[in-house]
C-alpha cells in the first residue's frame, strides 16, 4: 500500500477506511486511476475491516472477492471502505 500512497483515513469496529491521493502515475489511458488500484485498496481495507473483528495473533487472506465498478475513478482522493457484512469463525464477509 506504500507504492500507492495509500493512508489510513478511519478504523471502528467492522469497519475500516482507507485513502489514496489521485497521482498521474496512477492513472490509466483516459486519466482515471486504474482499476487495478481501486481494487487493491479496497481488498485491503475489506481484509483490515475483518481484522477488526479476530484476535490479535489473527491474520487475514482473501478466499475470493467481486467488483463492479460503476463510473470512473475521478477526484483529488479516492476513500475506499470496507465493511464487515457477517462475521464467522473461518471465514468473514465483507462489503467494500
């Protein structure tokens, strides 16, 4: 997430907040950051939101995710949230 400049913008219980700065090097062929980076933060703050919910000596892998994006990534900043939708013992779904 360094790469990207992503910071943490918020973290609650079950959820967690991420922001990216809009940077050129970013950008795909029309000038919108890539999908590629707007999937990676929001895989990332998906996993840190279900972290919130495990123990401490926990760690998280994506077992399969979706996205469909719906316009184009156009902004200063982008904040990318992630939500935990149902909590389980081996497996936590999220909703970014």
């Amino acid at each position: 997430m360094a790469t990207l400049g992503v910071s943490l913008h918020s973290v609650v219980a079950g959820e967690v907040q991420l922001e990216v700065p809009f940077r050129d090097d970013l950008t795909q062929q029309h000038g919108f950051i890539h999908a590629g980076v707007v999937t990676a933060v929001l895989d990332s703050a998906c996993g840190f939101a279900a972290l919130t919910t495990m123990s401490a000596e926990s760690a998280v892998v994506s077992a399969g995710f979706s996205v469909n994006l719906l316009s184009p990534a156009i902004g200063e900043r982008f904040v990318a949230t992630g939500r935990v939708v149902k909590g389980g013992r081996t497996l936590v779904v999220c909703d970014g």
